[in-house]
DNA sequence: TAGATTGTTAATCGATTAACAATC
DNA sequence: TAGATTGTTAATCGATTAACAATC
C-alpha cells in the first residue's frame, strides 16, 4: 500500500539504487536480491526491502527482484521517465562545469540554458549551449516549464535568484549557493554546498579527542565577559 | 562535559553555524541569542544550543553568545584553526571548477595541487596551479601532509585513486565520483554526487500522490515471472 | 530583583534494525 | 516439498523537541 510523506532519507536512496540497476542491467543480470543489492550499495538489505515496500511489492519471494522491472518502477517512482529539462544560473567555474557535466552524464536530466548576469559570461558558448542574461530566465522557464534550477551564483544574489526563478514555476532548487534559501511552502531546496562538505569533513580528518578536550577545557577559563553593546537587532 | 561520538548531523551544522558567525561579525555584532541563530540557519534553537552544548558552554545565561567567541571555538572544533591543505584527483570539468573555487572562496581550506592520468590535461594551467600527473600524487601528499582529498575522476576509476590517496595517508575524501568507494576503518567518505542531488529534486518537483499511486497500482499487474537465468554471481 | 537566555534532562518522534510469517 | 527471499510488523536505537532549573 502506498504509503504517502515518504521521508526524505528513502528518496536520497532511490537514485542509488537505480544507478547500480543500471550497472547490474548493463552486466545482463537480470536477477538481484536485496542482500546482494546491500553488498553493492553498503544498505542494509532490511533497508532496501522496507524503501522498496514503500511504493510497492516489486519483488518475487524466495528469487529476489528482477532489475529491468525494479529500475523501470524506480524511474516512475522519481519521475524520471521523460527527461527533465533544467536551467542553470550562474555561468562561472561552477555552474559551466555543472552545465557540461549533465549534458554528457545523466540519460535522465537536460540542461536546456544557462544565465548569468555578468556581461562579460553573456554569450559565452558552454559546449553547444550560449549563455543567456538573466532576463531571459522568465521566458525559457514558461516556454519549456521548467520546474528544476540549478543556483551557482555568489551567496549574496541567490535569495534575488530563488525569488525569480519560484515567481515563474520553478518548484525545486539545488541551490550550490553558500546561503540559506527562503522559499514558499511547496517549493523544494537541497543545498550542494560544498565549502559545508569540506568543512565538516575536515572534522574527521585529524585525531577529534585531543582537539575536542582543549576547546572544552579552554572555554571554562577564556570565556569573554557578556557586553550587551553592538547586540543583534 | 565534551561527549564523544558526536553525531554526524551534529558535525555537518556547526560549519553552518561558522558561515553565519562570519557574517554577524563583519556586520559588528557582538553578541547573538540561540533564537536569533535559529533565524538565520533554519535550525531551532533548541537543536543550536545543544549542539554547542556537546563540545563546551560557551554562551552566557541571559545574553547569548559572544559572537569572536564563538566563531573560535567551532573553527577549533572543527579543525580549521590552521589552513587545511588538500588536493584535487581529476582535472575534468567539475575538478577544474572546484579547484578555482575553493582557492577563491574559502579561507580556512586550500588546494595545492590537482592530478590527473589524462596526458591532454597534464600541464594545463589552473589559475596559477599546473595539473600534474597522478604519478606524483604520492609525493605531494606526503611532502605536505595531505589527509583530506577532494575526487573528480570519472567512476570507474574512482575506487583506483582512493586506494591510492588513501595508502599515502589521506583521512578524509570528498567524493564527486557517482561510486561508492570502499576504505579501511577510520578512513572518511562523504559523497558529493551531484546526480544523486538533482535525481532526489526532481522526485518532488511533479505531482508525487498519482504518480506513487500509478507505480502501485502497475506493481501487481505487471510483474514479470521470475528467471534464475542470468541471475547476479 | 526581574527578565532573559543558556545548558541539561526528560519526552517525543522518526528512522533503522531485527524478526518472522508469507510465499515463490 | 525444501530452500530462499520478500514484505511487514515489532523492537530498538538515535536524533529532535519540549520543558525547565540554573544563572547571568
């Protein structure tokens, strides 16, 4: 039975799946169970079973699931099965990496534009696509009814960004943007930020205990006196 | 008391907690409450406080957190109270861009070299870094100390290159590569697969309640007969 | 002292894991 | 029928939220 407000772990790890179906059809197997499914994907294969069983009962008891049924009913399940086009804004480093990247990597996803408001990346050709003025964004979203946008501008213009591109229909962000996003109700924002990645992999990289003791221990004594100048308004 | 085994949520919110603390401070506030935080970051304010609360107590009751304070602690918490050298495997697109940015945007994070195999992008000038062969990768690591490294080679040759980088002393890795990459005990993966981000977006970008109940009802209908031919080794 | 806000303990919520009956 | 593996329910675990005493 299907179950609705499936969390947003279970969603994360449907494109995971998906992306070792396509390996394991690829290789001709035409069987998998979801041990062997766990062993690939580093799930658990309780896991799996229990994402799976979310949106149905795709697989066979005592033979497992048959990849090319189970990747078809994941590609509905994530709305995959007719490409999404998408726009990106922001056509520095970034945002032209990402702008070639997907056009070669991803069978399910079309960059079909990318913005940017500086007129020195107007009309810059990325591969086979010509940077565009922000302008244009309202235009292209209606005409093609984008509902996904990639935001790869500077942190203090992605709020302005965001605004533009909801008013015109875009229902879900991947914002790369090193800024909190305010949104309306119904409008999805995962945040790529890559600076919080790296940093919070920095954390693990260097023995924590000694570290997390003298910031402990250094607090008790250094603490600065409260001053309620200069506060917050 | 600073408690050990701090979560991983926990760890991935305090650079978050530094970005917002860098921007009071360059506006000149001094202090800033949990609730005032909790605007800011999205998170509750009860959620920021016992965050902090885990590795010290570094608010004063009554007035909040001192701002310099407390930027302190988490730069030490997290381990950027020294500039973090890492390194970029892969010179494509994506390696390219992530390269010139982190030397740009981040101050507490640096990139001294990027590698690649591909005898094209060898020698290639990025800003003023040559991209070397991935030969030396070893070298540089130990000369400098590397323990955090930043993957952009395509998948296939992903696990390669891990294994590489991790033999020479790497700790941590952010990976862009869409593989899931094996590594010993106390060695760190996070991945940044950004196919896997913008696949989850597109899940709530369209009407999900018919199309989860389409999949649903197909599921029963049309579920091929199970082979054990073919079947995964 | 009164008002504000932290730090911490307890309660709740949600997600993962374990167990097992159903069934191919 | 016996062996295998799913789908589902129950138990556990962990993280978030609520509450409030401590204290500036």
């Amino acid at each position: 039975m299907p179950n609705r407000n499936i969390s947003k772990s279970v969603i994360k790890r449907l494109p995971i799946y998906l992306r070792i179906l396509d390996q394991l059809i690829r290789r001709d197997v035409e069987m998998i169970s979801s041990k062997e499914l766990s062993n690939e994907s580093g799930f658990t294969a309780e896991q799996i079973r229990k994402d799976l069983a979310y949106f149905g009962a795709f697989g066979t008891r005592g033979a497992g699931y048959n990849t090319l049924f189970l990747r078809e009913k994941i590609i509905k399940i994530i709305g995959l099965d007719s490409i999404t086009d998408t726009i990106v804004i922001g056509a520095g480093n970034l945002g032209t990496a990402l702008t070639r990247y997907n056009l070669t990597k991803n069978p399910y996803v079309n960059v079909i534009a990318a913005f940017d408001k500086n007129p020195d990346l107007i009309g810059k050709q990325i591969d086979n696509l010509e940077v565009l003025p922000i302008e244009k964004a309202p235009e292209v979203i209606k005409e093609y009814g984008i509902k996904v946008c990639l935001i790869t501008v500077p942190a203090n213009a992605a709020q302005e960004v965001a605004d533009l591109v909801v008013k015109h229909g875009v229902k879900a962000i991947l914002n790369f943007a090193p800024a909190k996003l305010s949104v309306p109700e119904g409008v999805h924002v995962h945040n790529a930020d890559l600076t919080i990645e790296l940093q919070s992999l920095i954390y693990y990289s260097s023995a924590e205990e000694e570290r997390l003791t003298r910031v402990a221990r250094e607090a008790k004594d250094k603490k600065p006196k409260p001053s309620k100048s200069f506060t917050y308004d």
